[in-house]
C-alpha cells in the first residue's frame, strides 16, 4: 500500500477493512504509477492537491492509475461516453462478497482461481473482475450485452498478463436473457454479482445526469463529498422497467441455474426496491435472502443476496 505521506481528497469514510482505498488519494504516488495524471493535478482552497472531479478525463486518468497503483493493471482504456466507475466502491462489493464466501464453511476468505465468479453486465471497463482477480485470485466470467463493451474490456485482459489467465468475456447475444446463452451447462459458479442500470428509460437517465451537472457547475458535492463525472452508456444506465423490471426478470431466471450458481447477489440502489424483491424470491422457492449494507460514509449501497441450494 502506498504512504500516508501527501494524501490529499478525502473518500468515504467506513470503506470495507480490506478496501485499499482507505483514508485520503496518495496523489503523490498515483502519480509516480500512471504519469498521466500529473497534469490533471490543481489545488483547493486550502491550498491541498486535488483533481476537479467534474472533468472527466482527470477522473479517467485517476482510476488508470488507481488501477495501475493497487492492482498492477498498467494498460486500462475505456471509449469516450462509457461508464468511468469509482473503483473503492466498486472494491467494496467485492470485499463483502468475500466476505459471503467465507461465511461459508470457510475459516478464511477463499482465494485462487477454484472460486468462480460470473459477472454480469461487466461493462468496457471490466472493474470487478479486475479487482476481483487482482484481490482474491478469483476467476471471472464477465459479460455483456454491448458489442464495444466486451471488445474492450478483451483488450484490457489481453494487454494484461495479471489478468489474461483469470478473466473471460462472454458476448450476451439476448438482451432479453441475463444467464442464458452465457453459463454453459457444465459450469459452476460460487457466486455471481451485477450492478443493474437503475433507470428506466433514456429520459429518465438524462434528467439525473442534467441535475448531476447542475450541482457540478454549482459546485455541490455528492453525499460520498466528491463531485464525479463518471459517464454512461444505455445498457450501463437504463434497461425497460427499470432497476426494479431488471432485478425482476434476474429473480425469475435465477431459478433455472439454482443448481449451477451457489449464491445470486446484486445491487440494489433504491431501497422501496428490496421488499417486492424479497416477496418475488420467496415465491420461487429461494432458501435464503438477505441483504448486506455497505455504508460509505453518509451514503448506503445495498447488496441483495439469495441462493437456492440449501447447506
């Protein structure tokens, strides 16, 4: 891990304790991983270096060397206008997925490439089975319903040798289907993890995104106290229906690979949400359901879990 020494820009608090991220952005080194990022450098009005986080190429080049610095990953691109993820909080599901593994008849976390994961919607930028590979030595099946997207994170598992042997993309031909046609008949997984898009329409995604911008340009900070410019693309942001319509459909076609996915887990970014949810899975006959809460300072992420198969 880096050095305390010249951290500057404070992240949420109440990371996971494994999170790397914890405490302040070492820009210092950040910058001596991935060079690219110096020029993005500026001061606050305490005189602290920082990055504007409404200019979406210094958040670009932030994560390259996030990723560069933590995870050994030093060749990582995504297209103009697709998603740009925070990577702590992205580290965070992973860290508590973990942590559901180890619950497991585990007495520690379970590393190495036997423990399976099947990503879904992995986007351009791969970044769970990035640190999924990278933390734990898990092996990731991602995949993705956009074209460009699995053609670019392809490109960054091949351009790097840590990831080549761990990551796999699969093209979802069906956007109508989320585990048919990509988990083959033989497979296994221990787990599998999706972070749905949570509006329901281009409208929708695009009024958030014009109040986004208009706190940037007011100035105004999120609840995690950072202004962010992450970008997004149609199947990254919306689907039909809505986060609730996707996690709806996910529940139901969860049932016909209960025997070859051990847990099921998403994200759930609205609460009202979780209870219709829950009801749906009782209903198809899950044996558990429960949620685990990832606070990150004021802000709360929810992670829905449920599985099938009994102890």
């Amino acid at each position: 891990m880096c050095s305390q020494a010249g951290k500057t820009n404070v992240k949420p608090a109440k990371l996971h304790p494994r999170n790397l991220h914890q405490g302040r952005y070492d820009l210092a080194a950040l910058c001596a991983s991935s060079p690219e990022l110096t020029p993005y450098l500026k001061k606050n009005p305490r005189g602290e270096k920082t990055i504007d986080f409404s200019d979406s190429h210094a958040v670009l080049h932030l994560n390259k060397a996030l990723l560069a610095h933590y995870y050994g990953v030093t060749n990582w691109q995504i297209p103009k206008g697709y998603l740009c993820p925070p990577v702590p909080g992205r580290a965070d599901y992973i860290h508590y997925i973990a942590d559901l593994l180890t619950s497991e008849n585990h007495p520690r976390v379970p590393t190495g490439k036997n423990v399976r994961v099947f990503d879904i919607g992995t986007g351009a930028n791969c970044i769970y089975p990035i640190i999924g590979s990278q933390s734990y030595g898990w092996k990731f099946i991602g995949t993705d319903t956009d074209p460009v997207s699995v053609k670019t994170a392809r490109v960054i598992v091949q351009s790097n040798p840590c990831l080549s042997k761990l990551i796999e993309l699969r093209l979802q031909a069906d956007p109508g289907s989320i585990f048919k046609g990509v988990i083959n008949p033989a497979e296994q997984f221990d787990v599998s993890m999706c972070n749905p898009p949570f509006h329901a329409s281009e409208a929708e995604a695009l009024a958030a995104n014009q109040r986004k911008r208009n706190n940037l340009a007011k100035g105004k900070v999120g609840k995690s106290g950072k202004r962010r410019n992450f970008g997004g693309q149609k199947s990254e942001l919306w689907c039909a229906d809505g986060e609730i319509g996707f996690l709806s459909r996910m529940a139901n076609e969860s049932v016909e690979y209960s025997a070859q996915v051990n847990w099921f887990t998403s994200l759930v970014s609205k609460g009202s949400n979780i209870p219709p949810i829950k009801k749906l899975l009782s209903r198809l006959g899950a044996q558990k359901i429960d949620v685990i809460k990832m606070n990150q300072g004021q802000k709360i992420s929810r992670i829905l879990v449920w599985r099938f198969l009994t102890d």
